[in-house]
C-alpha cells in the first residue's frame, strides 16, 4: 500500500471540502424594493466593519460541549470580552472524577483571541490538567498546547479540592476551533479509518454490537488471505483501549495496523491474525470521559475473569463475549493487549506465557527488538518484563468492584491472562508523545518487535488444531 493512500488513512493529508454555497438570491426572488434596500445597506454595514478589521466577539452560544468531542455538562458563562468561564461536571457514577475539557467553538472565531478559566470542584482522582490538551481549526490536524496557568484550593466550607486552569489563545485565524485532551479522536473519526482500512483484503470488520449509545461496537480483524500459513498456526494479537479518554493509545493502534497493511508488513500479516479495538468506550469520546462508559464502570476494572456476565457492564460484556468467543476457535488468541496511556514514551510491561517462552525463547530477546526499532527509546521505553505475570483477582469479579472508587475488578491484561493462560501486555505511557505522528510510530514500533518475537509460526503442538508439519510451508527466515 502506498504511503500516501496510508496517510490519507489516518486523515492527516486529508484535502479540506469546500461546500458549494447557494445563491444569495435567485432570479425569481421578487423583493420589494424596501426589502433590496435594507439588504443592501446590511451589506454595506458589513463591509465597513470588515474593513475597519472588527469582529464581534465570541458568545456562549458559540461554543458547543457534545459529541463528537466534548464534555458533557460542562457549563460556561462569559466573564468578559472573549473571557469564559467553565465548570466542568463529571463522569457518570463518579463525582470526583472530572470529565476533559473538551470544546468547538463553531463560529466567530476569526480575529478573536480566547481567555477560558476552568474549574472542576470535589476532584478525588484523575485531573483534567494531567498530560496536555491539543487544540486544532479542523479537527484532523492538531496542536499541543499548555494551560496557562493551574491551581488547587480546597473550599474551607465544604472541604472539597477545587482545581482552576487557564487557557489562553491569541487571535484565531480561522472561524472554527476544536479542543481536547492528549491528541484527540473522535468515535466518527475512528469509523471512518475503519471503513478505509476495510478496503485492505487483509481486512475483516466484525461490529460485536452497539454500545449504550447506540454506537458501533468494533472488532477490526487483520489475516491476509494469500498467506501460505493456514490460519490456526498463525500467531494471535488482541490489542484493545479500555479508557475512552486515553486517544494516545488509539493512534498507537492505528500505527500498528497501518503496518501490518504495508507493504513492508506482508511478512509480520502473513504470519499473524491480529485483532484491534480502539475504542472499548465509544460513547465516551463525545462526552469527555476518561475511564468509563455510561454506566460509570471503570473499563480496565471491569474484567470478569470467572467468565463474561451481563452484570459486568454493558460493553465490557460484550468484548468480553467476544474474546472469549475467540479463545474458542481455531484460531485462539496468543497475546492479549492491554492499551492505555500515562506521562513519557509509550510503556510496555509484559508477561508471556511458558508456552510462548518454550517456543520463543527468553522474552529478554523481544527487549532487544525494541532497541533495535528504537535505538534511543524516544517513543517506546525499555520493555519491562513481569515474570511473575501480571496482577489478577482469583476471586470471582462482581459489579460492585468497579464502584464507587473504581480501585478494584479484572484488568484487561491481568483478567485474559488469568482467564486463559496467555501472554499478556499492559501498554501505558506515551502521553507525552505529543503529536499524532510520534504515537503512529511508536506503534509501528511495537508491532515490528512483537512480530519478529513471535517469530515463525505457532508450533504444531501449540496449534489448537494440530496440522501435519508436512503440510506447512517453512516460515521465511526462521
Ligand atoms: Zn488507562
């Protein structure tokens, strides 16, 4: 695949359209003359203050907090000229739990530079001033930027934690803006790379279902039909987001599949099925929620490692389904990923299974194969090997884990792993890996020392259905 129909995927060389506008008026409109008259000295007024540079400043009503990206509940009243104040609300269940800051402004912005302050009261956990914000005049193209300023005071009456932020903008260039946290992707933004990528006949879209929202739930599948491996002595890799506000984690899937469907990724695709979902949470995208999905379960503590049960949540049930629907075929997962994010480079931990390290050898090798893709470390730090495996719960999982401190039930690495037995992988790190392009590479990265670790094909004996090693093509370069 060329490298710009790849670019063109993940929308960054994306072409701007325009729309064609109507006519302001057409030949059979019949206005008096009292009418052309005030239009045209509408025009003229128009025109002056064009000229004199004027804009009228920005207004409450041009901000908007809903999907795609927003915050939902976040309130804003005006304080000053093209001066706002915003209070942001919370997750659903978690009143300590701020939701991002998140914003477009839809209109007017050309010409009027922005001071917002932010306030959220009563946080326990996880501010909204943590890792860094983009912002962006289209949504596809975006730009870090710091708060001004933050603070933290504790109201004396209540005593709850109240944390401020300032945000400053000098005079936008352009009429509509977008902000959000990390490198933000929106749920419609997702779908749409997933349509792009479905064109690739490596490429198998399985929608698993429809979030509370009523948005699409979505399994992308990579096997390549020419490989000359049959699919049971391919290696699996399952790589999903819990936390919808963790977009850094999503770009690092996309470069992940981006290679796999190169040209340069033949290799690694004839020898793999591997598995995507980057957003576990879809509804959340849209209403600024870090950690959970509307019901309030935290994503990565809803893992029921007794087995999928409706009562875990409504998504988290029904990947867990999913998953387990995959364990149960021919072609059963060999390493599960768990894809978050926190400060520095993308920070991978990993437990592989004794299986994996009699067919593989010592995971130490997959070590050097990250050095060698990234010689300094810059987008992914040295994997951490956990050869203990992972922290699991061997009690059964119940709703009430995950509420109300979220501080309990499965992870997603931990609950595959104690579930089935497999390799798995908490992936954190890369929020400061501050544009779009360096989370795609560190992607790539991963996925090249992932595939070239798990070199090969699976062994017969590890196969779940065993082939006869006479009938199997010899790998390239094993
Ligand atoms: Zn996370």
């Amino acid at each position: 695949m060329t490298r710009a129909l790849m670019s063109d995927m993940t929308g960054i060389s994306r072409e701007r359209r325009c729309l064609r506008g109507k006519p302001l008026m057409s030949a059979h409109s019949s206005l008096s003359r009292k009418e052309m008259e005030r239009t045209a000295s509408f025009i003229l007024v128009a025109v002056c203050l064009a000229c004199a540079g004027y804009c009228a400043p920005l207004q409450v009503e041009d901000f908007d907090f809903g999907p795609p990206l927003g915050s939902e509940g976040a309130t804003i009243e005006k304080t000053g000229e093209n001066q706002f104040l915003v209070t942001l609300s919370h997750a659903p269940e978690h009143p300590g739990w701020a939701n991002h800051l998140q914003f477009r402004i839809l209109r007017n912005a050309k010409g009027n530079p922005l001071k917002m302050t932010v306030r959220f009261v009563g946080e326990t956990q996880y501010s909204f001033v943590s890792n860094f914000h983009s912002w962006s005049y289209d949504g596809v193209n975006w730009q870090p930027t710091p708060f001004a300023s933050t603070k933290t005071e504790t109201d004396p009456s209540t005593g709850q934690k109240v944390r401020t932020a300032q945000l400053e903008f000098s005079a936008f260039e352009k009429d509509t803006v977008w902000f959000g946290f990390q490198v933000p992707m929106t749920y419609e933004q997702m779908v749409e790379m997933v349509e792009r990528w479905k064109r690739h006949p490596a490429v198998t879209v399985h929608e698993i279902g429809r979030s509370l929202e009523g948005r699409k739930l979505i399994r992308l599948e990579i096997a390549d039909p020419d490989s000359p491996y049959p699919k049971e002595r391919r290696w699996v890799h399952y790589f999903a987001n819990q936390h919808p506000g963790e977009y850094n984690s999503m770009w690092r899937m996309v470069g992940m599949i981006e290679f796999l469907l190169s040209d340069e990724g033949k290799d690694a695709r004839q020898r793999s099925i591997c598995h995507f979902v980057l957003m576990q949470s879809p509804d959340g995208p849209g209403h600024g929620w870090h950690r959970t999905n509307r019901q309030g379960i935290d994503m990565n503590r809803s893992y029921a490692v007794a087995g999928a049960f409706p009562e875990q949540g409504h998504e988290p049930y029904l990947f867990q389904k999913d998953l387990e629907g995959i364990m149960a075929s021919s072609c059963p997962v060999t390493t599960v990923w768990s894809m978050h994010t926190w400060p520095g480079a993308a920070d991978p931990t990993i437990a592989v299974s004794p299986a994996d390290i009699a067919a593989l050898g010592p995971p130490e090798k997959c070590v050097e194969l990250l050095k060698k893709f990234d010689p300094d470390h810059k987008l992914v730090k040295p994997l951490k090997i956990d050869s203990r495996a992972l922290r699991w719960r061997t009690r059964p999982w119940t709703p009430a884990d995950s509420k109300p401190d979220g501080k309990s039930g499965g992870t997603w690495d931990g609950g595959p792993r104690a579930q089935f037995g497999v390799t798995a992988c908490l992936c954190e790190g890369g929020a400061d890996l501050l544009t779009k392009e360096e989370n795609i590479a560190s992607g790539r990265v991963l996925i090249q020392a992932l595939t070239q670790y798990y070199e090969g094909i699976k062994p017969a004996a590890q196969a779940a259905e065993k082939t006869s090693a006479e009938t199997v093509p010899r790998p390239a370069g094993s």
